[in-house]
C-alpha cells in the first residue's frame, strides 16, 4: 500500500466518523423530543405552540439529515473516483500559473457546490421557512443575495486567495507567517467595518429614530459607562420574521443593530435588557477575547499547513498527477477537520460562557426580569428546542439553552427584588 493510498483512506475515515458523529448528536436530540408540553416548559410554550415548535425541530432536522447525507456521499465518490484529480488535470489544461491555477480550481468547485446547493436552498427558504411563517424574502431578493454573494466571494475571497498563493511562491517556507499576518489584518478590518461596508450591500440600516426607545438605551449605556453614539435598526423584515440584534465595530466604529422585527415584539424595558446583554460582551472585552483566540487558531493551522503543504502525499492522495498547492490546502483541510471539531467545542463551550457573564452584566446593571421575558420570547417565536440534548448543547450550542439561562437569572431576580424591597 502505497503512502498515497493511506493518506486517502485516513481522509476517507475522518470523514465518515465525522458523519456518523453528526448522525448520533442528532438522534440524541431527538429523543428528548415528546409529544405533550414537558412540565419545565408550562408557562413558557402553550400546548399548540410546543407542537409547532417540535415540527419545526423534527423538519429542520430531516432536512439537514438529507443535505448533510447528499454532501456525504458526494465528496466520497470525488475522493473513491479521483474527480478532484481530473478537475486539476482540467485546470492544468489551461494555465500552468500556480495563482491562476488555484483561482480557478476552487472558483469551479466553489461554482459547482453552490448549483448543486440551490435547489435544497431555494427549499429550505420557501418552502420549510414558509411553512412555519418565518419567511419573508421574495424571489428577488433571493436572486439578488445569490449575484452579491457570488461578486463578493469573487473580489474578497478570491484575492485572498490569490495574495495566500502568491506569498507562497514568494516567502517560502515563510509564506503561513505573512499570511497570519495578512488573514489577521483582513479579520480585524471586517470587525470593524462589516456593519458599514458589507451590511449595506444586502440591507437597510437607519439611526434609530428619537423617542422613548433611544432615550431609554442612551440613559442605560451612559448608566454601565458605555460610550454609544451609532444605534441602528436594520430591516431584517425583508428575510425573516425572526428576530435578533448584534453588537459590532471596534472603538469609535461600534454600534448596537436592532433588528426591526425585534422592536416590533418587544416592549421597551426588553429591548434595554437585551442591549445591556449587548453592552456586556464589550464591558467584559468579549469581542476581543474572540477575535484574539480566532487569530491564534488561524495561525496555529497555517503553521501546520506550512508543515504538511509540500508533502507530494496531499495531492496525490486526492488523485493528482503532481503536487500542487491547491490540492494540498484542499487536502489539509480535509485532514484538519477533526482538530476543528475539537477546537468548535472549546470555543462554543468558552462562548457559552460568555453569555452567562453578559447575561450576569444585564441583570445587575439593569434588570433580569425583562431580560428573561425577552428570552422567552425569542425563543418562543422562533420555535427553539427548549429541551435539547446536552451532549448536543455541549457540541454544538455557542448560548446556553434558555431553561439554563432562566435558572441563571433566577438568582438575580431575587436579588434585585430584595434590594428594591430594601
């Protein structure tokens, strides 16, 4: 057996145990399914309500499975067939030129995924998402989304690319520090400028107007200490009936986003407690912490792929004639995705965290009552699995479930009753 042929079945195993990995966190999921309101979730769901939402669940879950199962089954037979390895002696036919090569070996399986992905894509959207009320995007809106999309992965993602593969050609063995570098520079740039850059190439944003709503968010944040000059509405209505708001930008480019469907369900005292929840993730350096560790990851994994890319094993793995970079990133991602696992739950267990902290933030600061009828709420009209599995939480949930968010602020609300009592 030759080195080439165990590196592909190493590649093809991870990716089975990945699949049957997904498979069993999904059935675990279910079975915490039950087909009456669990006694927990008595005043929070209605008997019609729970059902809808566990529909909604079991939907969205055989859904997954069948995308997820065809996805599967179509990268197997590329790497059993050799396909990525005719698709490189395609590419080769036209241009020898390493930036060129990889531009266009990725830009056709990047063309190539997002056909194949439409159909389950234009389902999930008007179809699944229709059927529960959610969906609010239009044909043209869809359609509209699809070209931003495809110019924006073709300006930014393809000349990164092209600056990733040109330092590699030019730096040498050095090539994975100038790209950390230059990954770094790109993400901390996106952080502070996707709210005015991005955000307006898909959606509206307006100042949220004066009024009892901004006077009431411009008191609390200069209550916590918190500078907030850019507070914006975004009309997330056009997509979804799901609601949301964020938090983005660095020093004087942050700014709190409301979504305009989460004003309409939400009275005023909620809507503070769920910017003071906001306002906690910066108070306790949350995005920094974030975009720190995101950073260490990235270089951690270009120093590895700066070990492994020269080795003629990835791309003849993947049934390549001759080594080439582009089969070699594509083959150390495949190799990599397990130690992405791995750090996906660690990061999702350490962002958990932080919800609790920001949650602990809005509670003393402000008050956990709204804040917990804020959550419930939301995950009331969204039609959230309030019961998941914890081993499915553990693995995949980046916020606590609600009924442990509830538990948490338990405690404050006691606490800000004996103080007003006091």
């Amino acid at each position: 057996m030759t080195t080439e042929q165990i590196v592909l079945y190493i590649i093809v195993a991870i990716i089975i145990l990945d699949y049957l990995f997904d498979r069993v966190m999904d059935y675990l999921n279910a079975s915490r399914w039950s087909k009456t309101l669990p006694e927990e979730l008595k005043g929070i769901y209605d008997e019609e309500k729970y059902r809808k939402s566990q529909e909604y669940s079991r939907a969205n879950m055989y859904f997954g499975t069948l995308t997820s199962t065809l996805s599967f089954l179509f990268i197997l037979l590329m790497l059993w067939f050799g396909g990525f390895g005719y698709l490189d002696d395609f590419v080769r036919q036209y241009t020898e030129h390493d930036v060129w090569m990889a531009l266009l070996f990725f830009g056709i399986i990047g063309l190539a995924s997002d056909v194949l992905s439409t159909p389950f894509d234009i389902y999930g959207t008007f179809v699944l998402e229709e059927r529960f009320g959610f969906n609010r995007t239009t044909p043209k809106t869809y359609v509209l989304d699809k070209v931003k999309g495809w110019l924006l992965a073709l300006v930014l993602g393809g000349g990164l690319l092209a600056v990733f593969v040109w330092f590699y050609k030019a730096a040498g063995s050095l090539f994975w520090l100038y790209a950390w570098i230059l990954f770094s520079a790109f993400s901390i740039f996106m952080t502070m400028f996707y709210s005015t850059l991005i955000v307006p190439l898909f959606n509206k944003q307006t100042p949220l107007e004066e009024g009892e709503l901004r006077s009431a968010i411009e008191s609390f944040a200069k209550k916590a200490g918190f500078r907030l000059d850019n507070i914006f509405v975004i009309d997330g209505s056009k997509r979804s009936a799901k609601a949301n708001a964020y938090f983005s930008g660095l020093g004087p480019k942050k700014r709190i986003v409301l979504f305009d469907t989460l004003i309409k369900e939400h009275t005023t005292e909620e809507l503070v407690a769920i910017l003071a929840h906001e306002i906690g993730h910066y108070k306790k350096k949350h995005t920094t912490r974030g975009m720190l560790v995101s950073v260490l990851h990235t270089g951690v994994m270009l120093y590895l792929l700066g070990i492994f890319i020269n080795r003629p094993e990835l791309s003849g793995a993947l049934g390549a004639s001759g080594p080439s970079f582009h089969m070699g990133i594509l083959a150390f991602g495949l190799l990599y995705s397990p130690v992405s696992l791995v750090l996906g739950i660690i990061g999702s267990n350490l962002s958990r965290k932080y919800e609790y902290q920001a949650d602990a933030f809005a509670a003393e600061k402000y008050d956990p009552k709204p804040l917990k009828e804020a959550l419930k709420k939301l995950s009331v009209n969204h039609l959230s699995n309030l019961r998941p599995h914890p081993a499915y939480v553990y693995v995949h949930y980046s916020h606590p479930p609600l009924l442990k968010r509830l538990e948490h602020l338990d405690k404050f609300e006691n606490d800000h009753q004996d103080a007003g009592a006091a």
